[in-house]
C-alpha cells in the first residue's frame, strides 16, 4: 500500500504542477507518461499483469497526449481526454483480464470506475492505521521533539543576526532571501491564501483518485476483482425475430441498392447545385443506418444459441447492402463539399465511413465462425484510424481544400472567410497566407487582418514551459512577415 501511496502522491503534486493555471501542451504528455510509467509499475510489483500484448495501448495513448504538444486544436484537444481515458480503461481491463466477452466488456468498464471511488475508504481506513500506529511511535520521541523544538527557538536570534549581515554584506545574497520572503507574504495575502487553499484541496482530491483507481486494480477483494463468478445476461433474442428484421431490411436495401446505382451513382460527377442539395439530404441518415445494420449483425452472432446457416446468409447479405450505403453516403457527402466547400464536420464524416468500410472485412470473418476476436479488432482499428485523424492537422487540411477549391475558379467560387477565421487555429495559418495572392482585394484584405490579429495575440501571450506547443511556434514564425 506504500508504493500505491507514493504513485499516489506523485501524481497529485505533478498533475498540480504541471496544470494549475495553465493552457495545455508539452504538460499533458508529460503527466499521461509518468501515469503509464506509475500504473505499469505498480502491475509488474504486484504481479498483476495477465496480458503482456494489452500493454500495445500504452502507444496510442502517448500518441494522443503528445498531440496537446504538437497541434493547437481546441476540438480535438477536448475529445482527446475523454479518448485517452477511454484507451486507458479498456488497457487496464485486458491487462487484468486475458478474456473479456463482448457482454461483459461494458460491465468491467463500470466497475473499473464506480469501484476506484469505492476503493477510496479503503484508503482512507489503510490511512489511519498508518497516523496510529505512527502515534504510538511519536509518543515515545515527544520529549526529544520538545526539546529540539527549545533549542531551535533559543537558536533563532543568533540564526537572524547573522542572517541580516550576511545580507547586508552581499546584495546578491539579499535578493534570493527577499524573493523567498515575498513569496511567503504573497502566499498568506487573502486572495492569494485562498486559491493555495483551494490548490492543496484539488491535490488531495486526486490523490485520493489515483490511489483509489490503483487499490481498485491491485486488490483482490474490490469490485474490479471481485472473484464470484461473473453473472452476465446473455442475450437471448427468438431466431425467427431475428431471421424476419434481417429479411425485411435485405429487401428494403435491396430496393434502395438499385435505386443508388440507377440515379446518385450514375450522376456522381454532376457540379449541379440542387442534386449536391438532394445529395446531403441523406448522408447522415445512411450512416446512422450503417451503425444499425452492424448493431444487427452483432446481435444476431451474440444471441444465445448456435446461428444458423440462414441467420449467416442473411447477415452476410446486410453487410454487403451496409457496403452499398457505405458507398452512397460517401458519394453524398462527395457532391455536397465540392459544391459547398469543407468544414469539420464534412472532413468526419469521411473519417467515419472509412473506419466502417475497413471493419467490414472482420465483421464478415467473424460471422463465418472466423477465429477472430471482433472486440479486439474493432478496438484496434477505431484507435488507428482515431490516431491518424489527430496526426492529419485536420486544420491545414480543412483550410488548404477550400484555399484550393477557391483558386481552381476565383471568378465562381466563393470561401467561407467566416468559418476558417473561427474554426481553424495555428494549424491553417500556413495556408491562410496562400489567400493573400487572390485576385479580390476584399478577401485579401480580410484575411490581413486576421493573420495581423493573430500575430499580435500569438505575441501578446506570455507561455509557461508547461504550455509549450509547436503548432503556436510555428505559426509565430510564419507571421513574422506579416506587416
């Protein structure tokens, strides 16, 4: 319980340090890599590691958090938190656990989180044995504290004279004891007391987190480890339900199979604006229609009992019209951004569709009775393509295809000045600057004014060590010459 203490302690103060009062940046891979560095630790002490290949996740995680030190991006930067938590959930669970079903994943997911706060009183409790028995200890060292408590007083007018002349004797001296009394008077002033207060608060509150999500782990009796047998509901669906939802959706997709292939994909080259406005009309319905289908798929291969050989067919037959919306949404959202230019939104929704055609394959393996382990694989897959949509400097992307959807055809094509000034950082200033060749003055002029604003905050802004970020220095350098 020491070492959980000290990881525990570790972790508190350096996460205080490292983001107290300050923007994110180089900090947040600092932390997640002492965080992995502690919880791997504390596994290989307590042998408690019962799957070595788990611990492949430790480099999607870096990954995430070094993208806080290498892009600017306020989006991502929100969602990365709750990915890289999400990330180091699921690696607990199958460091811990060598064989986790589809039904139970959920379930240890839970208890990984509800039982680190339950697992708090259990620090707590481990706590105060530890102040007793130190009491005990104490009592026998009073006198001697006492007594080195006198002689300390009756040492601190001697200490303060010959403080004061060693001060008045060397001016360099002096200012390192007059910096080092200012931060103490700045500390005990009323508003600054306050937040020191509130700072040691927040420490002990995640002290207690972090030990508690490491007793959760590493105990055998908390309710991650509890060792009464797992009582999962199995998911009990009648064959024929199941057989008569894929038969019905077959011929429904069927019918819009021929429908895509005789009129979007016949059309798919078309710049007419109406039919990339019919287009959009579908793109997100489709693919929430996609995410359904596999829902189905699942289903129909987790329900209690063998699948039979129909229940395949059919769910086989699903996945090849889920390729078929796959493609018409693709071609949709195709239509819709080249009439209407590139956003965020449009950019992941690519993303998305891409990740969903690459799962096709396993889903289909999987359904065959493929040895393949389908939680795995659509873990590892998310995670990749999650990962290279980070890497991409989805700001540059998004802001070079509009710059270069504009320059093919100045005279017809418009830019979204207003989107890119207010959805795209340090990332797209590189490609802001292309603007400044265009042939109308009135987007020249704006986008000017813009880079001039952001060079004067980029300079205007006073940055700790701990907010370091290379997007923000690069962009600076590409500013230099703006006047």
């Amino acid at each position: 319980m020491s070492l959980i203490f000290i990881c525990g302690i570790i972790l508190s103060i350096l996460q205080s340090i490292l983001f107290w009062e300050k923007e994110p940046g180089i900090s947040v891979m600092l932390f997640v890599i002492s965080f992995l560095v502690g919880f791997i630790f504390l596994m290989y002490k307590h042998k408690k590691i019962e799957n070595k290949k788990a611990l492949i996740l430790v480099i999607p995680i870096t990954l995430l958090s070094a993208t806080y030190f290498i892009y600017h991006n306020t989006l991502f930067q929100t969602i990365n938190v709750l990915m890289i938590v999400l990330l180091t959930i699921i690696m607990c669970i199958y460091t811990t656990k060598a064989h986790v079903k589809i039904q139970g994943f959920l379930v240890k997911g839970i208890e990984l989180l509800a039982g680190t706060f339950e697992s708090i009183s259990d620090v707590i409790d481990n706590l105060k044995n530890k102040f007793k028995k130190k009491k005990d200890i104490e009592n026998e060292k009073s006198e001697k504290l006492k007594q080195g408590l006198k002689s300390f007083v009756y040492a601190i007018p001697v200490i303060l004279v010959v403080l004061v002349l060693l001060m008045s004797a060397d001016s360099v001296f002096a200012n390192i004891f007059v910096n080092i009394f200012g931060e103490f008077k700045n500390i005990f002033m009323a508003e600054n007391f306050v937040m020191f207060c509130l700072r040691i608060c927040i420490i002990m509150i995640f002290f207690f987190t972090f030990s508690g999500f490491f007793v959760n782990i590493l105990k055998t009796d908390t309710m991650f480890n509890s060792e009464t047998e797992e009582k999962i509901t199995e998911v009990h669906i009648e064959k024929m339900t199941i057989n008569m939802i894929l038969t019905i959706l077959n011929i429904f997709y069927l019918i819009f199979s021929i429908i895509q292939f005789t009129s979007l994909f016949s059309n798919m080259n078309t710049n007419n604006l109406d039919y990339a406005t019919y287009a959009r009309q579908g793109f997100f319905q489709l693919m929430m229609i996609s995410f359904i289908n596999i829902v189905m798929i699942i289903l129909a291969k987790v329900n209690k009992g063998d699948t039979s050989d129909y229940t395949k067919a059919m769910s086989i037959l699903t996945l090849l019209f889920t390729v078929v919306i796959l493609l018409s949404a693709f071609f949709r959202m195709n239509l819709y951004e080249k009439a209407y230019g590139y956003t965020y939104l449009r950019l992941f929704v690519y993303y998305i569709l891409a990740t969903e055609f690459i799962l096709i394959l396993p889903i289909g393996l999987w359904i065959l009775d493929k040895k393949i382990d389908i939680l795995k694989w659509t873990i590892g897959i998310v995670t990749i393509m999650y990962l290279i949509l980070n890497f991409s400097n989805i700001e540059s992307t998004i802001a070079k295809r509009n710059v270069d959807r504009y320059f093919e055809n100045q005279e017809e094509n418009e830019i979204d000045l207003e989107y890119l000034f207010h959805h795209t950082g340090t990332g797209a200033i590189g490609q802001m600057k292309r603007l400044l060749n265009a042939k109308d003055e009135t987007v020249v002029k704006k986008v000017k004014e813009y880079l001039l604003q952001e060079k004067e905050e980029l300079q205007n802004t006073e940055t700790n060590w701990q907010e370091t970020n290379l997007s923000e220095i690069k962009a600076k350098e590409e500013l230099m010459n703006i006047k």
